[in-house]
C-alpha cells in the first residue's frame, strides 16, 4: 500500500431537525446569511432569521445559480463595503449558494473582485488577507461543498470554468438537517444526487483515493443507489431523505481529499455551452468512464466490486440500468450532443485531467 494522508477541518452537525444547533454554531459573533431567492416564500429565510435574532446582520438572497463573475462582482462589492463587521458568514442553499458563499468569504487587503478573478484565471497568485468564517447548510443532498475548499465559479463571457481553491475556504462547520430537503422537487432531487453519486465513482478511480477516501466513497455509492430511487418514489419519507443526505456527505468526504475526474472535467462543457444541470452533466457519462477505469489498478477494481459485487463485467451495465430508471440517458444523444461534439469533449475532457 502506498503512503496516504487525509485531511478534512470541517465541524460536522447532522441529524433531522440540526438546524436548531445554528445559534450554538454561530455563537455571539455577527452573522449575514447568503441563500437563494426562493427561501424568503418558502420560510427559511424567516427560520434562519429568528433562530439567529439580531447577531443576523443582513440576509442577501440574490445568488444566481451557477454563478457567474458577471454578476458576482456586484455582489461581492457590497458584500465588503457593507459588511465589514460581519464575523461568520452562514450559507443555506444548494452548491451555487455555497459557492457564492465562499467566493463571497476571503479579500485581499483592499477587497477588490479585480484581484480574486485573477487569481481565479490563473493571472496572480490570489492570497487574500482577510477572511470570514464559514457556516455551510446544504438544502440538497448532493453538492458536498459543505465539506470541501472548492467553489466553482462561470465565466460565460469567456468560454471559461474557475475554481476557486484555497485553504481559507474549508467551511468551519456544516449543519446537515434532512428536513431542508423534504420538499425538493423530483427533478433536483435526481439531480443533486446523481451528483453526489458522481463524487462517490470519481474518489473510487481517483489517483488520489486513499483507504479512509475509499470507506466514504464506497458506502456512498453503494446508499445512493439504494436510496435515491426510493427517495423519488417516497419524496415525503423523513428516513429515506436521511440516508440520503449522509450518503452525499459521505461522497462530499471522499472527494474532499481525491478531488474528481473525467466526468466531472466533461460536465463543465456541457452545462456551460449545452445548458445541463451539472448533477445530470456529471453524472450520465458514469458508465462510459466506469468502462474506461475497470481493469487500470487492481486496488481500484477492489474498491469498486465493493459497490457492484463480485465481477465488474456487469457493472456499467448496471450503473446504465440504474441511470435510465431514473429518467437520464446515457449516450450523448440524448442529451442533445453530436457524436463528433462528444468526441472533441471526451478529448479535451482526457487531456485535462
């Protein structure tokens, strides 16, 4: 076995009804809630308000989704020139929510948008001076970015996909209350756990998995594919979406330490120039890349007959059957994608990796 290391800061608070654990989670300190715009009809916005009473300094809710350093600028002037004081940032959302949070969360010594997106493009090394704590409250069961330093940040106008991806973005702590995601739709619901599904593959044939990777990774894998049909069938079951929420955790854990691969570099093309939900993007190329990595490295095939069984012959044709059941098709065609666009994206995908 080859040497590992493992490293993950985050506080975890998890179980039905969590949430009520923010104020003891924030503490005395002075709080701006980021969320998104529908969380002000749906009463969580109000919730997270009353629980924090006046250490809530402001609420901003206009986070775009996927967000984009078009309308990120804005927002992250304002955030700095207004919110000096705040001490801890809580963030409540799906990944773009958490995503903005964290890109919101660090400035250089005169904060300026300016300085970070040329440390996202690659331009300056970004090192900024002054940051905010983090509090992460996924109201999906998928994104993992309650436990891991990466944001993703669009760049349309450009062509461009950013990561942002510095130590000061570990969130401090993740509160992961099953309740949030009761009422998610059936369309996310699949979307956001597919992704987390992703996570799970991805740490599995990563050349970065490690044995404590691997124990996260494979009970992820293995609960997402148990649970997530049942979920979208028992939408309303306390105990399902429990299990799947800590699956995504789960997955969020893994990668946290392997990062992803091949399907997640082909997702950004095609939810940046094709418009895919990125649980979906991610998520149908599986088996094709589940294909490519059976037979690589024998600790990897290991590792994934703990989530297929013993023979790994059927395997992307089980992961294929899983993904159809669910309404999403794997060739590129379904999707809307020539064979020869495909091609060039599985190319570049391959070449970047």
């Amino acid at each position: 076995m080859r040497a590992w290391s493992y490293h993950n800061p985050v506080a975890i608070h998890f179980g039905v009804g969590s949430l009520e654990c923010l104020p003891d989670v924030v503490g005395d300190r002075r709080a701006v809630v980021v969320t998104f715009p529908e969380a002000q009809a749906c009463g969580l916005a109000g919730r997270v308000k009353r629980l924090l009473g006046d250490r809530c300094l402001d609420l901003i809710d206009r986070t775009p989704p996927n967000p984009d350093v078009e309308n990120l600028e804005a927002l992250y002037d304002e955030f700095w020139d207004r919110h000096a004081g705040c001490e801890v940032i809580v963030a409540v959302g799906g990944g773009s929510v958490l995503d903005t949070a964290k890109v919101l969360a660090t400035a250089a010594l005169a904060p300026s948008f300016d300085a970070l997106l040329a440390g996202l493009a690659g331009a300056s090394p970004y090192r900024p001076s002054r940051f905010k704590p983090l509090l992460a409250v996924p109201t999906t069961a998928g994104t993992g970015s309650e436990v891991t330093r990466w944001a993703t940040v669009w760049d349309r106008a450009a062509g461009r996909k950013h990561s942002l991806d510095i130590a000061q973005t570990w969130p401090e702590a993740a509160i992961v209350d099953p309740l949030l995601a009761l009422t998610l739709p059936p369309a996310p619901t699949v979307a956001a756990g597919l992704d987390a599904l992703s996570h799970a593959l991805e740490a599995l044939w990563n050349v970065h998995a490690n044995p404590v990777s691997d124990a996260h990774a494979i009970g992820a894998a293995r609960e997402v594919m148990t649970v997530l049909p049942r979920v979208v069938a028992q939408p309303e079951d306390v105990s399902l979406r429990s299990r799947l929420a800590l699956a995504a955790l789960c997955a969020g854990l893994a990668f946290s330490n392997t990062r992803t691969a091949l399907a997640h570099s082909m997702s950004y093309e095609l939810t940046l120039r094709h418009g895919l939900a990125h649980g979906i993007a991610c998520s149908f190329t599986l088996p094709l890349v589940l294909r490519l990595a059976i037979g690589v490295e024998e600790e990897r095939d290991e590792a994934l007959r703990r989530v297929f069984g013993g023979s790994l012959f059927d395997a992307p044709d089980t992961l294929e059957r899983f993904l159809n059941r669910l309404g999403v098709g794997t060739n590129f065609a379904d999707h809307g994608i020539a064979e020869s666009e495909a091609a060039r994206i599985i190319a570049a995908a391959a070449d970047g990796v």
